[in-house]
C-alpha cells in the first residue's frame, strides 16, 4: 500500500498516475474519496469493482471551478453563476442534465443517467489534483453500503487502500457541529422539476428551501421518481 503525506512531490506523482489509469484515494473537504480521470474507463471500471457497488451510485464529476460548471452540465438561465458557486462552494452536489462534453465520458460513470453530479467544494488534496488535471471521477472511499456520517482516514484506508495506486494522508477530516450528524456534501437534483433533495450534508437544507421554495425534501419521494426515470434499479 502506497501512503504518502501531501507535498508538491505527492501532488506531482498524482498527476503522473490520472494520466496512466491510476486510482488514488485522498481527502476532500467532507470526506476520503476515491478518484480518477474522468476520461478513463479503466479507472473508473476499477473504482466500481473496488467499492463492489452493487446499486445505483453515479459516479460525481470533480470540476476545477464554479464557472465551469455550465460547461459541463445543461444548467438553467435561471441560475445565476453567483447562485452556482454558493451551491458548489457550499458543499453541495448539484445534478443537472448532461452537456454534450459529460456526454463523451464513459458511460459508467453516470450508470447510464443522463445526468451528471458535479463536485466543487474547497481546498484539499483532491480538490487541488482534481483542478490542476482535469475534470475527475470521484466517489466516497468506502465498501458500497458501509457509509457513516463520514468516511474517516481509517476507513478510506482499510475499504479501499489495498487497490488503490497512491493513498493521501491528509490526516482527520474536520467536522463541522451546524451540520449535525450529515458531514457528508449535500446533494440536490435540479434535473426534475421541482428539484429533490437527494441527501442532507454540509450545506443546510433551511437555505435550500430559502433559495427553491419548491424542493422536495422527502427522500423516499426521490427514489420513487429516479425508479421512474432509471428503471427498477437498486437504491
């Protein structure tokens, strides 16, 4: 298992492996994630085979900043990019229909959804490989299914650090008390109309209601609607 602490020297050698296929584990600013180029359907097959997802779990689009978003995914005029950034910058997964560009990734990615997660949340070591590379493929660094209020240093290490080309010791992962027992980003599906709350996280969910009146917060309502969508998936 190859464990580094992050240097420009790690940052570099990161760099070397997206380039090459390679999978890396490091912390985000919610939780220990798993990543790799967003390109590269070899990563990302053996992201899936490593996590052994068995249910509908997308993998999220690590983006290097707010503007880039519209690039990405087919966001509403009524969007501002001041009301984007406060989403991606808060902490929050928004999912909006592809672009044309998320359209070319490998279809694995987004398991066939014609949606797209997009991941932009601050400094940390993925954060900063993610937005000197290219836009990545990440998820949390866990066994699907075994997730907690946080996958900690610890776990990210002992679910998937055996398979992983470089672990990222960035150390604990801060805990934010406003946020309650949910520290993972918070997630919202802006491609049905009106948007669903997907999971509660870091950025409140009293905003959000402030920001889309017409969001739905009932989390079983948003499994009734991706079934609809997706077919009869596992959630």
């Amino acid at each position: 298992m190859d464990i580094r602490v992050y240097n420009k020297s790690t940052h570099d050698y990161a760099l070397e492996l997206l380039k090459n296929d390679g999978v890396i584990v490091a912390p985000s600013v919610t939780n220990y994630g798993v990543f790799c180029s967003a390109t590269s359907e070899k990563g990302i097959a053996r992201i899936f085979e490593m996590k052994e997802r068995t249910k509908f779990g997308p993998l999220t689009l690590g983006i290097g900043r707010p503007e880039d978003a519209r690039l990405y995914a087919e966001i509403p005029s009524t969007f501002s990019d001041e009301l984007i950034a406060e989403l991606l910058l808060g902490m929050t997964t928004p999912i909006f229909f592809k672009s044309s560009v998320s359209e070319s990734f490998p279809e694995q990615m987004t398991m066939s959804a014609p949606t797209v997660g997009l991941f932009c949340h601050g400094m940390s070591p993925m954060y900063e490989i993610g937005r000197e590379y290219g836009p990545i493929a990440l998820t949390s660094s866990n066994i699907s299914g075994t997730g907690g209020h946080q996958v900690t240093r610890e776990q990210a290490i002992s679910d998937l650090g055996r398979h992983a080309d470089l672990v990222i010791d960035g150390g604990p992962i801060g805990w934010d008390d406003a946020a309650g027992p949910f520290q993972s980003n918070t997630v919202v599906d802006f491609s049905f109309d009106p948007p669903h709350l997907v999971r509660p996280g870091r950025f409140p969910t009293e905003r959000l209601k402030t920001l889309f009146p017409s969001l739905i917060t009932d989390l079983d309502t948003y499994k009734e609607v991706i079934r609809q969508r997706m077919g009869n998936v596992t959630l």
